[in-house]
C-alpha cells in the first residue's frame, strides 16, 4: 500500500508519480493540534501515549494551528468553545483535516437535548472529514479513524477535489456489519 | 421540646447550639432552626442583616465558621423568589456545620454579598448570578463566570428556555 512498499530497483531508483510521493509524505506525518476540550481527550492522549503509540504512524500533537494538518475535535464543544474552535480551524494552514471524536463533536452527545450550552455538532461550524462514534471511543477506534484520514489523504491528487477524494472513500467503503459476521463465522468454526 | 432535642444526632445538636448563639444575637432577623438530618439549617428572614450575620458567625469566638464549603443558587417559581444556600463549616476549633438559607424575590431581587466576608463567595456568588440571575449588590465583580458574557438568561431557572442562536449558530438540536 505505501510508498516503500513499492519495489525498489537495484540503483536505489523508485519510479512514481509526484502525486504519490506528495500524499504518502503527508499521511506519514499527521500532525494533529494539541487540544482537548473533555473526556475524550483523555482517550486521545492515550492513543498518544505508550500504549497505543500515535507516533508509529507519524501522529504527534503540535502545539500551535499554524503547524498543524489535523484538527482531532474531542469531546463536548460548547458555545463558548464553538467560535474559539473556528478561529483555531481558520489559522491552520491548508490542506488541512477534522476528525471529530465522539458523540459529543459529533452531535451534541449527552447533552443533545438539555445541553443548553453545548452545539449540538461540530459540523454546524467547521467542516468534518471523518466522524468517530462512540462515548469516548476506543483508542482503536481513534485510530481506526485516522486511517481513514490517511486513505482520504491517499485518495486526492492534483486536480481531484476533496469532495471527489471523499465520495472516492465513501464509495471504497464497506459495510462494517459483513465484516463483523465474517469474524463471527470464522471464530466460531 | 427537651425529647425533640434528645432525638437530634449529636451533629445537630451541635448545630443547635450555633443556632441559638446566633438567634440570641439578631433574634427576628433570622428564622426558626430545621433540624433537618442531613443538612440542618436556617433562613434569614432580613436580608439587609445578612453581612452582619454572615461577620458575626466568622468572627464570633464560639462560633468561627471560617469555612464557606458550598454557596448553591435555588429557584422557587411557586414563591416567586430565588434563593442561595450557604453551607458552613469551621476548620480547626469546632466541628459544627451548618446552612443558612437567604431569599430575594424573583424579578430584580437582590441578595447583600458576603464576598468581602468569605472570598470563596466571590466566584460563587458570580455562578449563582450566571445561573439564577439573582444581584448580589456590593460584589466587586459581578459577571457571568460559566456562560458567554452576552448569553440569554439564566440556564438553572425553572422556566427557563434556550435561545434559538447564539452568534449565528443554531443552539437547540
Ligand atoms: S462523547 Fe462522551 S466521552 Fe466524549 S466528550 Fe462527550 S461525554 Fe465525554
């Protein structure tokens, strides 16, 4: 699937398109912004610590939006937080992902109904690319997601538009319950 | 009375005893005591006495409530009044606990701060005010604390119902 995965001829020569070096360049070091808002986050820095070990994949938080590629929106935004998050969104530089973690960012979680203060969705402010489920997810579900980011990133190319890159991946993607009975039937036989 | 008395756990009987040392002092001002179990208290009936209670009860040798633990927002929509409970401790000489309670009426009340009294009060009573809407007058900094600055009303009341917006964006689900 990636780049070294290619065969590599004898003088230390690799023929591929630029496309290609581009994306596996910028998938093998997602850098996500170091912030948290609730109890996901807690999930996320342990994807980030030893156990889980987010850098394997080139994953490690930056400190600042301007170093940053990849907005992980975890936990409960309020409306407090929402015009902050924008703000934080609107000074990373281009192109950039979210991936929002959690039934919270995703649409208001718990407090979907008499959460007063809290949006009811991140995507009523930024764009997402991939929604995590979940209450928080598991870190393997984190992970899981920012596969997805990494595939979304392997999708797009020069003139192929995020949207076309996105409906690619929609169209790749498989029903998670065949998956499941798969590994059902297998365990059991 | 004297049986009434007996039946009370020590711990509120303790709290008795602070009582009566207050009710001695500001007589009318305060109401009678509840010797509820688990929080037993009293409410000021004279709300422009409240500092000078809340001064007595820290200052007052015998009682030395040095310690504001918790200063709650109430509404009582069929009183039409909001209301604050205070729970006091003493730390060090006494371990006597007790609430007092302090009511206002519900529209442009107001409630004597006892920020100047016990610090703690200050970013309490600011939360009471955020959620309740409730004054305290004489509090050196009286803003909302949890909710934006320029949000619509007050969140804990029990009428209370979220804007539709808020800067643009959609609030409700
Ligand atoms: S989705 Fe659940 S775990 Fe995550 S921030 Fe919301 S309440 Fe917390």
């Amino acid at each position: 699937m990636g780049l070294l995965d290619a065969r590599i001829s004898n003088r230390n020569v690799l023929v591929t398109s630029v496309d290609n070096v581009m994306n596996w360049a910028r998938l093998s070091s997602l850098w996500p912004m170091g912030f948290g808002l609730a109890c996901c986050a807690i999930e996320m820095m342990a994807t980030n610590a030893s156990n889980y070990d987010l850098e394997r994949f080139g994953i490690f938080p930056r400190s600042s939006p301007r170093q940053s590629d990849l907005m992980i929106v975890a936990g409960t935004v309020t409306m407090k937080m929402a015009e902050r998050v924008v703000t934080l969104y609107e000074q990373m530089p281009e192109p950039r992902y979210v991936l929002s973690m959690g039934s919270c960012s995703n649409c208001g979680g718990p407090y979907w109904n008499h959460g007063y203060h809290v949006l009811k969705g991140v995507d009523r402010v930024i764009p997402v690319d991939v929604y995590v489920p979940g209450c928080p997810p598991r870190p393997e579900a984190l992970i899981g997601g920012l596969m997805k980011i990494q595939e979304l990133i392997r999708m797009e190319g020069l003139g192929i538009s995020r949207q076309d890159a996105l409906k690619k991946l929609a169209e790749k993607s498989v029903d998670p319950q065949q998956v499941i009975d798969q590994v059902r039937k297998s365990a059991t036989a | 009375m004297e049986e009434a008395a007996n039946q009370m756990s020590p711990a509120v009987q303790q709290s008795k005893a602070a009582y009566d040392n207050i009710k001695e002092r500001f007589g009318d001002a305060i109401s009678e005591f509840d010797a509820n179990p688990t929080m037993p208290f009293f409410e000021v009936l004279d709300v422009s006495r409240w500092v000078d209670i809340a001064l007595y009860m820290r200052d007052n040798s015998l009682l030395q409530f040095n310690y504001l633990a918790c200063l709650s927002g109430v509404d009582y929509p069929e009183e039409q009044k909001l209301g604050i409970v205070c729970n006091f401790e003493c730390i060090g000489k006494y371990t006597h606990k007790i609430a007092v309670k302090v009511k206002c009426p519900r529209d442009g009340g107001s409630i004597p701060s006892v920020s100047c009294v016990w610090h703690t009060a200050n970013w309490h009573e600011r939360e009471a005010y955020d959620m309740y809407g409730m004054v305290f007058e004489g509090h050196p900094d009286l803003r909302r604390i949890l909710c934006p600055e320029d949000w619509t009303g007050f969140p804990l009341r029990k009428d209370y119902q979220v804007q539709e917006t808020y800067h643009g964006i959609k609030v409700p689900y």
